[in-house]
C-alpha cells in the first residue's frame, strides 16, 4: 500500500470511527461492531470484553504468530462530550479544512485507532516475527474504567505475552513514560439538622465537610513541605482538592448532610493508598469528636471508580529503545493527562504513550 493509499484509507477508517458519537459513561456497541466487523472482513479472530450488562465491551485481537514478546496497540473508543463547546463544524462528522481534519476524537484518539486499523492489511502481510495485539477500551474518558480489565483480559487469554503495551495517545508521536496516576473520591457527611441557634449542641455537616476540605489542602501542602517532588510533572507534585461541595437545607438550620467529590492526582513515588488512609484516620477522629454530641454522626468516602494508577516506565527498559526505534526520537516525556497506560503496566506489560496528535488539540475536559 502506498503512503497515498494509506492516508487514504486512514480517512475513511476515521471518518466512519468519528460518525459513533459514543460518550465516555454511554454504550460503545455501535462502534465497537463496527470495529469488529472491519476485523471480520479482514479475517482476524477477535474477543469481547463485555461490562456485567452487557451494553459496553472492549475489543481485543492478535495479528501474527503465537510467540512471546508482541506489542499491544491500543486506544480508547469512547470521546469527551461536546456541549456547550464552540465547534464551527459537525463535530462528529470528520470535516477537512486545508491539510486538518476536524472532528471530535480524531486526536484523542480515534486517529490512532483508525492508523492501526489501516495498518491491518499491511500488518497481515509482514510475515510478522512477533505478534501485534489491538486493545480497544471504553469509559477511558470517565476514569479508565475498562483499561484494567482489558489489560488483565488479554494477560490471561494468550497463551504468549505480549511485552510492550503502546497506548496511542495524542503525544505528538513522542515516547511518554510518565504520566500522574488519579482517583475521584465522593466523602458523605452525615449529622442531625436542627435550629441554627442550638449549633453548640449539635454538628453542622457543612462545617465538618468544610474541615475535610481543609484537610485536603493541608496534606497536599504537607506533601510538598516533605519533599515529595517529581519534576517531571507540572505542577511538580500530588494534588488534592475537592472540586464539588453540596450540602444544607437553609441559612437557620444546622445542616445535615453535606457531600463531597474530591480529586486526587499523585506524582508516582507517592502512595495514594496511603493518603487516602490518612483520610479516613481524620475521619475517623472527628466522628470520636462530633458523636458526644450527635451519635449518629458519620462520614463515609467511597471511590467513583478504582484508582487509576501511575505511569513510571525507567528509561532503560525495553520498550523504550523500541519505540524510539519507530518514532525516530532519543528522549522521553511524560504528561500530565491520565490514560490506561498504568494499567497495562500494572498488568505486567511495559508501556508507553505514544501516538498522533498533539495534547494542544484535546478538549479542556480531559480526565
Ligand atoms: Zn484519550
């Protein structure tokens, strides 16, 4: 296939993949028929992931022989919303103007799956001496919720294993080896409403979430007070902070709830586990603390999804030189967006981050 031909067929694969307007949270079985029918026809044999209702699945598939030390593609099927955003075009219909083509996810990353998907034809043809597997997601967009299942689903169906996980995210082709990890975190305070001027005799939910939200800022500061740095990273250490505050029922009454939404984005030698124990030991003292007055007062932190962890590729591992090997570079980055990549690390896959398109073209709202 000549470069002409494949830009060509890259196009079409991206328009067609651009036209499923499938949301992170929404079902992905449009596209991932499509997917999977475009494997079909190309005689490729491939395997669902399927969520517990079976209205969103994940897609993944080997091309070449059955040996050790493949390589994993992969992408994420589903896309950020677009309300109340500017487009000048369609944005699920893949627009050309000049030499760009417009569209949502045609960087973040349906461009990536529709390389790989034009590559299929190529890729059958090489007489491949590893295999290339395809691993398709869905839900990235809303905390990488399939990325672990996906990774560990392809960890336990191949006889083989794969080496190197490649996630196709928009780096501008650069090797990424280092990316935050993240977890969001919903914090219910529980007390007893009452008239506002009996506040001495009772607990304000508001105000106990209040000092949860303090809490929070105090121990990012205290992170970076102790020295946990990694410059790689801007800003250059963890975060902490609650984005969403919700609670009360009027100026005169003693709240009785109040709920939290916070995040929590930590730079790779920091152990979220352990900071998220901290928490709850806080937790826990101002319950001891609040219950001589109201018994039933409680405070309960449950995560919106599991964590999703840190990338921390070392530089000299494998699949470093091998992608710089393909993309031509010497040098490493990492970003500040997260992504699966971790997950696939931590199914025991070495991964980078590498892919088209520039992290200038995503969305404000990448997770
Ligand atoms: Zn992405």
């Amino acid at each position: 296939m000549s470069n002409h031909d494949y830009l060509q067929q890259t196009k079409t694969l991206l328009s067609q993949l651009v036209a499923f307007p499938v949301l992170g949270g929404q079902s992905n079985l449009s596209i991932a028929n499509f997917i999977g029918t475009y494997l079909d026809q190309s005689g490729i044999p491939y395997h669902k992931v399927d969520n517990e209702e079976g209205t969103k699945t994940a897609i993944h598939c080997r091309i070449g022989p059955v040996v050790e030390g493949g390589v994993i593609l992969s992408g994420h099927m589903d896309v950020v919303p677009t309300e109340g955003q500017a487009w000048d075009t369609d944005p699920f219909q893949l627009t050309t103007q000049g030499e760009k083509w417009y569209g949502r996810g045609t960087t973040d990353m349906k461009g990536f799956i529709a390389c790989c998907l034009a590559m299929l034809p190529e890729m059958k043809k090489a007489n491949l001496k590893k295999p290339i597997y395809f691993a398709f997601s869905y839900d990235e967009e809303i905390g990488c919720r399939s990325g672990a299942l996906l990774a560990k689903a392809i960890r336990e169906h191949y006889d083989e294993r794969p080496a190197f996980a490649i996630i196709g995210e928009p780096t501008d082709m650069q090797t990424v080896t280092a990316e935050k990890g993240m977890g969001v975190f919903e914090t219910s305070v529980f007390s007893r409403a009452g008239h506002s001027s009996q506040v001495r005799n009772g607990a304000s939910a508001v105000q106990e979430a209040a000092k949860l939200a303090l809490w929070l800022e105090n121990k990012m500061e205290a992170l970076i007070a102790a020295g946990h740095i990694d410059d790689r990273f801007s800003p250059n250490h963890s975060t902490l902070q609650a984005g969403i505050f919700k609670g009360g029922i009027a100026p005169n009454i003693i709240a009785d709830y109040c709920h939290l939404e916070w995040d929590l984005r930590i730079i790779p030698t920091d152990d979220w586990q352990a900071i998220l124990s901290d928490f709850e030991q806080y937790c826990r003292e101002r319950e001891a603390i609040v219950r001589a007055k109201v018994p039933e007062f409680k405070i309960e932190t449950v995560p919106q999804y599991p964590f999703v962890p840190a990338l921390d590729t070392p530089a000299e591992a494998g699949i470093v030189d091998f992608t710089n090997s393909l993309n031509g570079q010497n040098q490493t980055g990492s970003a500040s967006f997260a992504s699966e990549a971790g997950q696939f690390a931590e199914a025991g896959f070495e991964a980078v981050l590498c892919g088209p398109g520039s992290v200038e073209q995503l969305s404000l709202i990448h997770i």
